[in-house]
C-alpha cells in the first residue's frame, strides 16, 4: 500500500533530480534535494488539514485535487506565483520576471529575489489571516473531544457569540499594521489581511451553502444502516464538492507562502525552487495526504486534527509577526511538527487509556474501490444523526 501511494512521488523525485543535475550540474541537484528535503519535513500540518476536507469530498473530486490541484501547486504556487509579484511589482511580464530571475543584474537594479522578499509583507497578511480565520472557526466551534481542555472548554463556551472569530481577526489585523508593519506598508498590509479574511469567508461560506439538505439525508440513512466498519461520512459532490476543491486549494496556498518565500534564502533560481518545493516537495505532501485518508490516521489517532489547527493558529500569527521582524523558516515549520508530535503522543495515550474507543481498522478508500469509504470525524463517537462538516473538516451536530 505504501508504495503504491508513495510510487509516483518517488518516481517523479528521482526525475525532478535528474533535470536538476542536468540543468545545473551537481550543485543544482543539492540545492533541489534540500528544499525537497525541508518541505516535506516543515508539511506535516498541511498533510493532516489537508487529509481533514480530503476525506469529505467525493472519489471524483478527490482525483482531481490529486491531479489538477497537483498541477495548480507545482507550477501555480511554486512557478508563476512568484513571476506575478514580479510582473506586478516590478512592471515586468512574465517572460522579462523570467529572464530576470535566470539572469541577475549586476547594474545594481533591484533582482528576482529582492522584488520577491519585498512583497513578503502583502503576501504574509492574506495568508496570516486566511489561517487564522480557519484557526479561531476551529476555535470558537462547538467539538465533542478535546485537547487542550484547560483553554479549548473556555473559547468554546466564548465561540457562542456571534462572529467572534471575525472581531479578533480584524483586532490581530489593526495590531500587526499598526505596530508591525513597516510605516510604507501599514495600507497594502491591511488590504491584503482583509483580502484573506473575505476570501476565507467567501470559500467557506460558498462550500456550506451547497451542503444541500439531500446530502444531510443521505448521510442519515448512511449513519442508520448497519455498518462493520467506520461510520460513514456523507461525501461532498457537485457544487459543494467543487467549493470544497477550491477552499483546499487556497488552503494549501496559504500554507505553501512561507515556503516560497523561504526558498530565496536558498536558491533564488524559479527552476530549481519549482522542481525542489513543487515537483518534489509538494507531490509528497499530497502522497501524505493520501496515506493519513487511506489509513484512516485521523480516526486511529483523534487529537491529529487538534494538533494541526493548533500549528495552523501559530503558523497564522508567525506569519503576521514576520511582516516587521524575519523569522526564519526552520522556526516556523519546527513549531508545527512540535505540535503535531505532541498531538500524537496524546492521541497514543488517549488509546492505551480507552481501548473500546479504538476504531475499527477499515481504511477509507480515496479511488472508492475500498468501502465502507469514510472514517468517523476526529475519532468521535458515532451518533446516531446526521452530522454536517465544515470545509475545515470539523463536526456540526444537525440534530
């Protein structure tokens, strides 16, 4: 099984090396294998959120996150993301970003790097606040397990007033431009924060809107049918699985900004950063993803979904933070495998201490050859009511 979900990310790794030693030589190759290395090592959250909404959407859209959205991550996030701040930064389009990039100036003109570092404050804010919104809705949302009791209990009770989530995002926001930001980037950092937040909002506000009533049926009588194995999960389809598709991809942006941004401390060269952090690096994260879906990890061990937002709330304010003072990457992707360790630890303990809570061991099957598909939401208990999930992967009793 291992190899067959891992197969092609090592296939298209060993081919990613060999157009780095061609393009380069043996340094080329090096540096590739290093960012390869750092995002696969620093995208353990990213796999466990990811496999969080994976697990909700259809067989059907599950291939084409498999597939296009690889695509999108490659070379939209690792490749032309980095060309469009050129081109909109420096006035340059594509093709002169690119010759810009393969060919640094030695005038003293300001280089691919500069223009892109330059722009790391915009790009911090939309991330920042596209996961912190995500992180206060896991927050503030009503859970049947905890983690943290002593500080998720609490917020949980406060989350009962209205859009709470959104008045501390805008304070973080007004905070960081105000006190952060450098003084010539305050406008651009709070347009860019709002931007993120709106886009939040608007994605998952979208994939909640065609959570339609006959999914919500269906996933009644899915719960009420004899079962052996997992209970299932009702599977997003048609409009609500595209928004679902969409909301992942964002997500996944978000978590790739502080990668790309990182990879200039490296290499600055876009053929080696897409082939490292793209071709390498992300083609494992989704392999990642697929495996945790597959093994049903997340029911097997119920606080991997605590740990990962919990990465995902430190990750958001490091973010923020790194609009005034740099943070090297290293810090940020080590604070999240912290808490995804210490999530998994607890989880382990959780199960030696409650054995008859352990799920059965029927994995969830991505291409829907496996049934039953789904596995129960974070390892809560099975219910005997339709329950509807949030595009983050969480659980909203309906009745």
């Amino acid at each position: 099984m291992i190899l067959r979900i891992f197969g092609l990310s090592i296939v298209i790794t060993i081919l990613s090396l060999v157009v780095a030693f061609i393009y380069g030589g043996p340094t080329a190759l090096f540096l590739t294998l290093i960012l390869g290395i750092l995002e696969v090592s620093l995208s353990f959250d990213n796999a466990v959120i990811n496999a969080t909404v994976l697990r909700r959407m259809s067989a059907f859209w599950q291939k084409i996150f498999l597939t296009i959205g690889v695509l999108i991550a490659v070379f939209g996030m690792r490749l032309v993301f980095p060309l469009a701040i050129v081109w909109l930064s420096a006035k340059l389009n594509p093709v002169e970003a690119l010759r810009l990039a393969l060919n640094p100036p030695t005038d003293g003109s300001p280089t691919y790097e500069q223009i892109i570092t330059d722009a790391h404050p915009q790009i911090a804010a939309f991330g920042g606040m596209f996961l912190l919104m995500l992180f206060l809705g896991f927050l503030f949302e009503e859970k049947e397990l905890h983690w943290l009791r002593w500080i998720e209990r609490p917020l949980e009770r406060i989350g009962k007033l209205d859009q709470l989530s959104v008045v501390v995002a805008v304070v973080v926001l007004v905070i960081t431009a105000e006190w952060l930001a450098p003084d010539d980037e305050r406008s651009t950092v709070l347009f860019a924060g709002v931007l993120g937040m709106i886009t939040y909002i608007l994605v998952n506000g979208l994939g909640e809107l065609f959570n339609t009533p006959e999914e919500l049926e269906e996933a009644a009588e899915s719960e009420s049918a004899p079962r052996s194995g997992p209970s299932d999960l009702a599977k997003a389809t048609g409009k609500a699985g595209f928004f679902l598709f969409l909301y992942l991809e964002v997500l996944d942006a978000s978590f790739s900004f502080d990668g790309v941004i990182g990879a200039f401390a490296i290499t600055a060269d876009p053929i080696i950063i897409a082939l490292g952090l793209g071709f390498i690096g992300a083609m494992f994260v989704r392999s990642l993803t697929v495996y945790l879906v597959r093994k049903g990890t997340l029911s097997e061990y119920v606080y991997l979904e605590h740990g990962a937002h919990w990465a995902i709330g430190a990750l958001a304010l490091i973010l923020m933070y790194s609009i005034g003072t740099h943070v090297p990457e290293v810090v940020t992707g080590l604070v999240g495998v912290v808490l995804i360790l210490a999530a998994l630890i607890s989880s382990i303990i959780r199960r030696r201490n409650h054995p008859e809570e352990d799920p059965d061991n029927t994995p969830s099957s991505i291409d829907g050859s496996t049934t039953p598909e789904g596995i129960r939401n974070g390892g809560q208990h099975e219910q005997g009511h339709a329950e509807q999930v949030e595009p983050d992967g969480l659980a909203r009793k309906e009745g």
